[in-house]
C-alpha cells in the first residue's frame, strides 16, 4: 500500500485550489512545491482578472471551466472576505474592421451563455469612459478583480484546516510507476509513494511528464513572457479596457486593468522566452506608450513606469491551445494526472479545475 493516498506537485494558485477541494472529501492529500513558499511564479505575476468567458472555444476546457470557474470563485471569495470587485470591463473597436470582429466576439459569448455582456456604441461608450477611444465596444459586467494573494492564502490556510500537507523545498526529480501508484524521489534524495499523482507544476508541468516516460509532443511548453507598466497618476478610466483579441488567443494584447487600490496597468505583452528570467525590459515603455494610447485619451507618457513580469506556460504549437487535464490510464500510467498549458484563464478557473480532477479521481474509484 502507498505511503500516501494522493501527492500534488506544484503549489501555484491551481495546486492550491485542487488540495482545497480535494480535502473536501478525501484524505492523506501531500502538496510538494520545489519553492519555499506557495505562489511564487505564474500565479503571482499576471493581472488578477476574473474573467467571463467570452473568449474561449464552445466544448473546450477552457470555455468550461471558465464560466464555472467565475461563478465558484466570486462565491468563494465573497464566503471567505476576499478582496474583489466586480469592476467591468470594455474590449473596444477602433475602427471598422475591429467592428466586425467584436460583433462576432459578442455573438460567441452570447452562444456560450456568458452573463453580463452589452454591445454598446459609440455615445454610451464615451458616456461610460469619456477618455476611451473607440467606436463601439462589448462592456462585461461580469468580468471583475480579485487579490490573488489573499485567494492563496485563504486557499493555504483552509486546506491545512482540512489536514492537507504541505512540504516546501521538495523538487520532484524521478517517477516510477508501481503497481498500486508511483514512487516518487526528491532532489533531497527523499523518496515517497503514493496511489495518485497530480501534475500541477505549471511552467514545469511538461517536465514532470517526461519523468513519468510521457514522450508526447503536444505535452511540449514553452516560456511567453509578459511584461507590465503602471501609470503613476490617478487612472482616467474606471474599468478594465481591452483591445480585440489576437486571432488565435497567443493574447489578448496590451489593455488596461486595474488593481484593487485603482492604480493603472498596463500588459501584458506576449515576448518568447527561452529561460526564467522575470527583469523587466524598460526600453518597451515607448511601445507600451503606444499601444496605451490606441485605448486611451490624454495619457502622460512620463508617468508610464515599469512595474512587473510574469512568464505563462504556453503549449507548443499554433492555434488556439486548451488546457490539457489528462487522467493518464490509456498510457499505462493509472492514477498520474496530468495538467499542462495552464495559462490564462487558469487564476478564474482555479476552483473548477480542482472540482475537475476530483471527479476524475472519484471516476477512478468507482
């Protein structure tokens, strides 16, 4: 019999939601992370936007779990006195072409059923944000903010409460099928087994699959990197402010968000990366100017200022990319879960994503 009844790798703000909801109702839960600390990567470098959904594919994960997920987490928050505010936002049109595009992107959203979407024109979008440039745009009610720290913590402190263990330091670097699970071995030479093994390493989280033999080019990362510049003088808008989104979701392009103290960022951008490397380039300020001042009125380009970086791990290959959740049976590897290319939306889809995988472990039981 296993040491353990289910190891999770990888203590992100996914990891962290999938032990939340996995103690719920299963025990002996491990969660190694190789930092000293939980959320100290992609889950702590992004925009802390929840967002509604508009974008993503019918029948895909991410459409999926993206309106459950919004839903679960406002309610979570809410139960729990998290930081957040329903804010809004506003992917605008500036001119004819972008037109069309964002008539197609709010008849998708209408499709998919998400909630809070207005198509709205020129004179309600100046009523609404006066210093917006743009001839009409999708406002999303329902699209808001949340402070992802204190999400974690909550998330930490809960799952300790239900027993969930928690080992800081530990870098997974060997995995070994057995009959009944996996032995598991640390850099620290630390070895364990356990019956379920779930990869929640995000960046990492390919890696982690070729440990376990998985030699499968769609499982194949690479590091985007985003960067962030803040404006250092009161925000002229009041809402999150999003251009029309790249074809094939590489990124939603430069917009505005806004923190829970009202201060204006920008980003982020999309730039390939070969190595972790979160030092902001400063020389983007003038084409962050640029892109800033395609969306908004009267910025002042000496308050522009860098602020952060954060680095996405994005599946290989063209085209739009799902979340790869993968219950690893038909590869020989019964009760390895897999989860690679977490990227946006995966902060909205957190609680979905952890109620996802404990319904593949319980179909398992079964």
């Amino acid at each position: 019999m296993p040491d353990i009844d289910i190891a999770i790798i990888g203590a992100g703000v996914v990891g962290l939601a999938i032990a939340y909801e996995l103690s719920e109702d299963l025990d002996n839960i491990y969660l190694f992370e190789k930092n000293e600390r939980y959320g100290l990567e992609t889950s702590s470098r992004n925009s802390g936007v929840i967002h509604s959904g508009i974008y993503y594919p019918p029948k895909t994960l991410k459409s999926k779990l993206c309106l459950e997920g919004s839903r679960l987490l406002y309610e979570f928050c809410h139960e729990n006195s998290i930081p957040h505010k329903k804010i809004g936002k506003i992917i605008v049109a500036t001119n004819e072409s972008d037109k069309i595009n964002l008539i197609d992107l709010y008849k998708h959203g209408q499709e998919l059923g998400v909630e809070g979407l207005e198509l709205i024109d020129k004179t309600t979008l100046s009523n609404l944000e006066p210093n917006v440039k743009g001839i009409c745009g999708i406002l999303s009610n329902n699209t808001g903010i949340v402070d992802v720290h204190r999400l974690m913590d909550k998330l930490y402190q809960l799952s300790k409460a239900r027993d969930v263990s928690f080992l800081f330091k530990m870098m997974l670097s060997k995995i070994k099928k057995i009959d009944d699970g996996f032995e598991i071995t640390f850099d620290n030479k630390e070895t364990t087994t356990t019956r379920y093994l779930i990869n929640s390493a995000g960046l990492y989280s390919d890696k982690i699959a070729e440990m376990a033999g998985i030699d499968d080019e769609q499982y194949q990362l690479r590091f985007v990197k985003g960067s962030y510049f803040y404006y250092a003088k009161k925000s002229p808008v009041t809402r999150l402010i999003y251009p029309i989104p790249h074809a094939d979701l590489e990124g939603l392009g430069i917009h505005a968000t806004l923190d829970l103290d009202n201060r204006l960022r920008f980003g982020p951008d999309t730039e390939p990366v070969d190595e972790i490397n979160y030092q902001i380039d400063i020389s983007k300020k003038e084409v962050f100017y640029q892109m800033a001042s395609r969306l908004i009125n009267g910025l002042d380009k000496e308050y522009l200022c860098p602020d952060t970086t954060g680095i996405r791990p994005k599946l290989i290959g063209s085209g739009f990319k799902d979340f790869i959740i993968q219950e690893e049976k038909d590869r020989g590897l019964n009760g390895m879960i897999n989860l690679i290319g977490i990227e946006s939306p995966g902060l909205t889809c957190c609680l979905a994503i952890g109620r996802y995988v404990k319904n593949l472990i319980k179909y398992q039981e079964k």
